[in-house]
C-alpha cells in the first residue's frame, strides 16, 4: 500500500497546530516542529489566553465598584500577585497540556526545535544540540509573529515591558505607560488600571483602535477615560531616559513637547511576522518588504509545495484568521476540493465595553461603490443593558441600498464578541435586513440589540422613536 504524503508544519500556534490535527486526521503523516516548550504559540502562552484571564480579574472588581450605587459595598481587594499570577499560569498550562495530548492522540510527531528551509522540500533542524536535514512531500510555514520594538524604545531594562512582559505580572507600578493605542495596548491597560496603576496611553495616530469604526471607539473611549486610564493621540515618543526613581518619557505632539514620568514603560506599537529565521532565500520563497510571506487565495508561496498560513502569511493577524487557513491547508494537501470564498474575518477587542465588528464600514462600502445606509441602536433603550448597568452600548448595521444586504455589524458594548457570531452568519449566508427581521431573539438579552437595529432599518422601531 502506497504510504501517505508527508507534511511538515513549522510552528505549533492557532494555524499550525489545526493545520497539523486536521492533516492526521486525514491520514497524512505529520511532523509539527515548534521551538518553545508548548504548543499553542503565543496566542494560548503569552497572549489570547492570558489576557482574557486577567481580563476577568479586571471585571470583576470594576463590577463590586459599580454595585456600590445598587447598595452593595465590598471591600477594597487584596491583591496577592503571586497567586493571581498562579491562576494564569495554570488556565495556561491546562490548555497547553491538552494539546499536547491531542497531538499524541493523532500520532503527530512533534520535535521541539527551531527548522529553517534547506532547499527543496528540505527542512533544517536544530534539536536537542543536533542539527539535521529531513525532506518532505510538503511543508506548511505557521511561525507566527512577534513584538515590533521601534528603536528608541529597544531599552534593556525590566521597568520597560512588552506584552509578553506585561502578562507575566512582574508588579503593579503605580504609573504605567502605555505606547501604543492598538486592541493589545487598551486591553492591558484596562487590566493594569483596574489593578491600581494609574495608567497613561499614548497614540501616535489621531484615535485610538484605528481599524474600528471611530463612532463606537469614542464610546469606549469615555469610559476607559472614566475608569482613570489616560489616552493621548496624535502624539509620539521621541526620548526615554532610565533614572533610578522612574523613567522619564519625552512626548510629542503637534503643539508642544513635554516630559512625563512613569515606573514601568509597556510597548504595544503593533506585531511583525515571525520568518527571519526561516532561510526562506535558500528555497525562494517571496516575501514583501515587511517579512510577510507571500500567498495566493490558497495559501501557496512562490514555491511548489511550501504553504504558508497565519501571522506569517499576511493580516488580518488573528488566531481565528490561522485557525481557519489552517485547516483548508490541510483538507488541500489531503486531496480535498477547497473552493476559495472570501469569507468575513470578525475582530474583537476585550477592552470594557468590547468592541467587535465584521464585514465593511460604511467609507469601505463606498469605497467599493456601494450605496449604503445605516442604522444604530443605542443601548440606553435596551433592557438587558439598563438591569446590567452597561447603556452605554451600541450596535450599528451597514446595509446595502435597495437590496437589503447586511454588509458589516460592529457593536461596542457588553459581550460584543459573543454577539458578533450571529452577525457573522447573516453575513456568510449573504442575508436581507427582511428575512433576518423575522428571527425571534430571545428576551431580556443583549442579542435583542441586533434586532432592534434591524428594526430601525424596516421603519418599525419598537424601544425609540422613528426618526
């Protein structure tokens, strides 16, 4: 019996580890090289996973602070940063532990080490001190990306963070800047200052969330501004200098230069992709000017059988974009017919409120020549989000003229990232605001929101007043 194809998948985060599972579930036989120590790359190690946890943390004591105008006073809390930090580690290493146990389950053999390309359809491996060459029927590139530093913030010091840093808890500072306005630099800095830090973030664009619709940022932007964290935009670090009482931080702006000091320094300017070390110049695989590899709608590089898929392979840089790439990566190599579809890629940013949203905004549809309209549901007239305190919510529709077409969602409010799934499906499914109008949502709920903004579009509000 002729024996099945060989894949080597390079990397073991969110696209590499679903490409390698589902390739040996489809009985290819598979090699997953990852070079730290767990599988789930930085998403599940030093990110996705992470933040959400202490973003929990953060809630909750916003939320005993809130109740005190429903009667209901708690004590300050006690912060034992030594168990707070356990608790991460522990939801991490259960996740962690589990992958590694699916691998096994799958017969994926996975070598701990760093692979770099050889030609061909070689692969370079440096493992346990040795370094051997072994080919393959097709190798699958998922190294992912890592912090981007701009040079004047490259400072060897422990008061000057990055994310991964950040998460780890080292303190609790008591001013903390953050550099960088992006989803990564807000979620921290929700965490930090609800932890106690007065917090400061610095922007060099004229808004925070520059990918979001600026409507639903400014909602966020109140409260975080409520919640004692800083925002300053359209301003930029230009100095730093590392004092033994703290770190002084020269910002400008378009008016005037000032000092500003802090006792811990976080950069969260953005991501770069991960393929320095790949030796992609001895096989011939293209990259632009940024590192990025370049792909087709399938995913194939310049070279015949190398595959690239996730952060390295091009934005959207989101764990669910490498989830999804790498499992049509698979089906591929395994002989199935993938059909290419332009499918809506949600981003959420876990900040309180979150902000989630999909498809186009209103300029993008016009960009692409598109008659639109739009509706907005403020959440002030929302049951649900009055009995939670949260009004301060909004979930706003793009819809396409004359047709009906939902075209994008974006909602700023409670548990908006749960709330986008149902819009991604109107989307996927190319739904009307008519026949999504007859769906029943269930009541008192958040998801009631989505229903009465497509209300506003059919003329028949119910909870406002037809404008």
């Amino acid at each position: 019996m002729r024996e099945a194809p060989s894949v080597c998948v390079v990397g073991g985060g969110p696209a590499g580890y679903t490409c390698a599972f589902r390739a040996a579930d489809l009985g290819l036989r598979v090699t997953l090289i990852e070079q730290h120590e767990t599988l789930g790359g930085v998403c599940l190690n030093r990110g996705c996973i992470p933040s959400k946890a202490l973003l929990r943390i953060a809630r909750v004591i916003r939320e005993t602070q809130e109740l005190e105008s429903a009667g209901l006073t708690f004590e300050h809390p006690r912060i034992d940063l030594e168990r707070l930090r356990s608790f991460k580690v522990e939801i991490v290493r259960k996740l962690t532990s589990g992958l590694a146990d699916l691998a096994g389950r799958r017969g994926v053999e996975v070598i701990r080490g760093r692979a770099r390309l050889a030609g061909g359809l070689q692969v370079e491996i440096d493992s346990d001190g040795n370094t051997r060459a072994k080919g393959f029927d097709r190798i699958v590139l998922a190294t992912g990306s890592g912090a981007s530093i701009p040079d004047v913030l490259r400072l060897d010091d422990e008061r000057v963070w990055d994310s991964t840093r950040a998460l780890d808890l080292p303190q609790i500072p008591r001013r903390l800047l953050v550099v960088g306005g992006g989803y990564v630099g807000l979620e921290l800095a929700s965490i930090y200052a609800a932890l106690g830090s007065e917090v400061t973030v610095v922007e060099m664009m004229p808004r925070v969330l520059a990918g979001a619709d600026g409507e639903l940022v400014r909602i966020l932007q109140r409260r975080l501004i409520r919640e004692a964290v800083g925002i300053r935009t359209g301003c930029r670090v230009v100095d730093v200098e590392l004092r033994s009482a703290g770190i002084d931080v020269t910002l400008k702006d378009a008016t005037k230069t000032e000092r500003v000091q802090c006792d811990a320094l976080l950069v969260t300017v953005g991501r770069v992709p991960d393929s320095g070390s790949l030796a992609l110049e001895r096989a011939g695989v293209d990259v632009d000017r940024r590192g990025f590899v370049l792909v087709d709608e399938f995913n194939r590089t310049s070279v015949a059988g190398i595959l690239a898929i996730g952060d390295v392979a091009g934005k959207p840089m989101l764990a669910h974009k490498g989830y999804y790439e790498g499992r049509r990566v698979a089906e591929m190599l395994a002989g199935k017919e993938v059909r290419y579809e332009r499918a809506p890629v949600p981003s959420v940013v876990f900040t309180d409120p979150e902000i989630a949203w999909c498809g186009l905004d209103e300029e993008a549809a016009r960009r692409e020549g598109l008659e639109v309209l739009t509706a907005r549901f403020r959440w002030g007239a929302s049951g649900r989000a009055i009995a939670e305190g949260r009004p301060e919510g909004m979930t706003k529709l793009v819809i396409e003229r004359g047709a009906g077409r939902v075209l994008g969602v974006a909602i700023v409010g409670s548990q908006a990232g749960e709330l986008i799934g149902e819009a991604l499906v109107a989307l996927q499914a190319g739904v009307t605001v008519d026949d999504w109008g007859e769906v029943i949502h269930p009541h008192p709920t958040f998801s009631e929101t989505l229903q009465d903004a497509i209300a506003e579009v059919l003329g028949r509000p119910v909870h406002t007043v037809r404008r």
